[in-house]
C-alpha cells in the first residue's frame, strides 16, 4: 500500500471522482478540493503533489499554482488542461508546474506522469534530509564540518546535485574531493544508476584510453574479446575523473567529442555507441594555468567546468579539527577494542598548530595511527607530537591562514622541500612519500621529476 498523498483540485464533479478513483486503484491516498481556496487550506507539507485544472472558480490554475508555490516552493504539482489552454499550461510550467495532463484523460498518461512527478518528490525529500544531516551534524560519513567556506561548499553540492550538468571540484589533495562527488551522485536524479570513480593517474598511459572507451575485439594485440570502456558501463549513472589534469591530449580530445556529441568511439570501431553520463571531474592543480601552458586543452576545461566546487583546505577551516578529531576516534575506536580515547587539550592545541598539508586524508591516517599506538584513554600532548614528526620550524612554514608563506621562499621551493622530506622519511619510498603527502604515485613521480629530485 502506497503512502502517498495527493490532491486532486477541480470544480467538475466527474472529473475529481475518475481521478480519485484511477489513484486510490493503485494504492494512493487521495485528497479532493473544488476551488483554490479550499484547495490551500488543505495543503500541507506531508502531501506529496497537487493535481489541479487550469480552470477554477474565483482564482484561476495559474494564480493557484503560484501561490501554493510560494507556500509550499518544493511541491510537485501537475496541471489538468483542455485542447484550447495548451499555451496557457506551458506558461504554468515556466512558474514551476512539474508537467500537465491533456484532457479527455487516458489513464495510462496520469499514472506514468504520477509516477514520475512522485520520484521527483522523493528525490527532493530526500536531499532536503540529507542537506540537513550534512548541515548540522558531523555524522554524515567523514563530511564533517561547521566552517562557513565547508559549509559553502556543502550547499554548493547541494544547489548543482539534481541540475544534469558536468561538474568540477577543485582543492588540494585530501580534501574530499571525492566524498564530494559521491554526493552529487546521491543527491541527483541519477542516484539509482552507477557511480564510478577513477583516478585518472593511477591508469598507465599506455591503458588509460582502451579503459575509459574500451576496444573491440582485435583492436590491438591480446584484445582477445570486446571490452566495455567504463564511460559505457557507467552509463545513465556518473562518472567521476578524478585527477584530470593528468590524461594525455588524445584522451583529452576523445573526452570532448564525449561531452560534445554524447557518444564514444571504442578503440577498433568505427561506430559510435551512444552515451548518457554525467561527468563530475576534480583536480588539485590550476587548470586554467594548465590551459596557459599548452597542457589541458581550452575547449575541454569551458566543458567540465560548466559549475564549480571549490574544497577548503584543512589549513583554512581549522576550527574543524577537534570536530573531525573527534568523529575519527569514534569511527576507529574499535582499532583500541572499543575504548573511548580522547585528545588532551594541549594536545588539541598541538593539532591546531600542525600544517596538515595532506588535509583530512592525513588527519584521519594520523588519527588511526594514535589511537593504536597511543597509551591510556587520553592522548598526551607527548603522543601527538611524537606521531606527527611535530617540528616548530615546519609548522611555522605555513601560517595559520593556509597561505603559503613565501617571504623567503617560492611556493615552488617549499613544495620541493615537502617532497623530498617525505622521500628522506620513507627511505626513498615513492609509495610510502605520496601517501604521507596526500598525493598519488604518479603525481608525485611527475613531481620528483619536474623539481630534479634524487630519490
């Protein structure tokens, strides 16, 4: 038995009783109402659409329509028009009607435009639920936050979720990049469908294109069978590249004729496959300089960043810390047998103190790290200093304003210094140096090899 609650508007006796009776068959629990006024006392937040005519007693469809709307912005309400008031309807759909129904009534077509208009109820009662989960309290994954610029971005998320647009999410390493994307995939429309993530620099090369586009079969030696790319397999779902700054101007050109023409090209064809993807792409670089430098392609970046997300660094929204502190020792508290260990205030200070230059990523890795190395139920201001490697002449190398500071120093310089400190510390490990650094392989091998570093 359906839960819904609808409400059928219209002054034709007939009319409300083929409705009501068409939906209460399919389980629906019906309301009805003659005119607009009687039709706004019984609104309320708990029903879930109005199906109202366009001609009514006293106020008209359209005055109705716009003022349960100002009442009610979120409510899924459909017109009932006759052959003469087509135009009239499609003017109720630019004032924010959902979709209209033609009369004489075919009961196919209101219970499709039922159904329809119900999932977009859903879809926008559930994203209400989880903005306000996401908004007040920090037990919504590891979104956790209460600084203006998180907060800005959450609602960010937010307003472009259900809009079908690409996306670009911009930050630093570590920052949530791709926590942001899984919820614009959550919060959208195409929820239901697959989310795919990618790191576009852990893909070799070499391998990158044959596993975005895929291949037929003989496309090259050992493509024994065709393979779906995973554009395809992501198909009516989202796809999300992170890193994107790092594929090669073919796939780069492949990646727009993509965006441009809705269709790819696996490698070895020479029929297109039509595709219908959202893209949600993030980088911890400078695309537009990228552009500047011949390195990504201009017409791509105008593509994918249709709308952008920018995440703070965890320099800039310090006052999040003991928040996010505390949400990780209860995440990881069974790594201590489900012991309730909590941080000292000066060793709070000292993690106020710390640069966290790999973000939330390293927040959380060091948070683990005490929580199993760490003596007792409070954690010293000792421990912290002892499993953050705490030296006051790196902390001071990046003021409390996350800005670089770079009176004696290019950013450039202090970037080599990072790396080739996590490189002395890991023993010459490039695995071990990206981790501790908040970066992938390969863009930390990219970057050992643009700086001149010896391993």
């Amino acid at each position: 038995m359906s839960e819904h609650k609808i409400l059928i508007v219209d002054d034709e006796p007939k009319q409300r009783e083929i409705l009501s009776y068409i939906l209460t068959k399919e389980g629906y629990t019906v309301f009805t109402a003659a005119d607009a006024e009687t039709a706004l006392d019984l609104m309320n937040e708990e029903l879930d659409m109005v199906i109202t005519d366009l001609l009514l007693p006293g106020k008209n469809g359209i005055d109705f329509l716009e003022e349960a709307l100002k009442r009610f912005p979120d409510m899924t309400i459909v017109i009932i028009t006759g052959h003469g008031t087509i135009d009239t309807a499609v003017t109720s759909i630019k004032k924010g009607a959902f979709d209209y129904i033609q009369k004489p009534l075919n009961k196919e077509t209101v219970l499709l435009t039922v159904k329809k208009g119900l999932e977009r109820t859903g879809l926008l009662k559930e994203r209400k639920l989880l903005y306000s989960q996401l908004k007040h309290k920090e037990a919504f994954g590891d979104f956790v936050g209460e600084h203006p610029l998180f907060k800005q971005a959450i609602g960010a998320i937010v307003k472009i979720a259900d809009v079908d647009t690409n996306v670009l999410i911009t930050g630093e390493s570590g920052t949530g990049k791709d926590i942001a994307a899984q919820y614009i995939h959550k919060l959208s429309n195409r929820k239901d469908k697959p989310f795919i993530p990618v790191n576009c620099a852990a893909i070799p090369e070499t391998l990158i294109e044959s596993e975005l586009f895929g291949f037929e079969k003989g496309a090259f030696t050992g493509a024994v069978a065709r393979k779906k790319g995973i554009f395809e397999s992501a198909s009516g779902g989202t796809i999300f590249l992170d890193e994107i700054s790092e594929i090669s101007p073919m796939v780069q050109a492949k990646l727009l004729r993509l965006i441009q023409n809705k269709e790819i090209l696996p490698l070895g064809s020479s029929s297109p496959i039509k595709i219908d993807v959202r893209i949600v792409a993030a980088t911890n670089k400078n695309l537009e300089e990228e552009v500047r430098l011949g390195n990504f392609r201009q017409d791509l970046f105008y593509r994918l960043n249709v709308f952008t997300i920018r995440m703070p660094s965890l320099r800039e929204r310090i006052s999040d810390i003991p928040l996010l502190a505390n949400h990780f020792l209860q995440k990881y508290k069974y790594l201590s047998k489900g012991e309730e260990k909590y941080f000292s205030k000066n060793a709070i200070k000292i993690m106020l103190d710390y640069p966290w230059y790999g973000n939330v990523r390293e927040l959380e890795s060091f948070i683990q790290k005490v929580i199993i190395m760490s003596d007792g139920v409070e954690i010293s201001e000792d421990e912290v200093k002892q499993f953050l490697n705490y030296d006051n002449t790196h902390i001071n190398s990046t003021p409390k304003s996350g800005k670089v500071n770079n009176e004696n120093k290019s950013l450039e310089d202090i970037e080599k210094e990072l790396i080739e400190n996590a490189l002395r510390e890991t023993g010459g490990n490039i695995t071990k140096a990206a981790k501790k650094l908040g970066l992938t392989f390969r863009t930390l091998q990219y970057r050992i090899g643009k700086y001149g570093i010896k391993k």
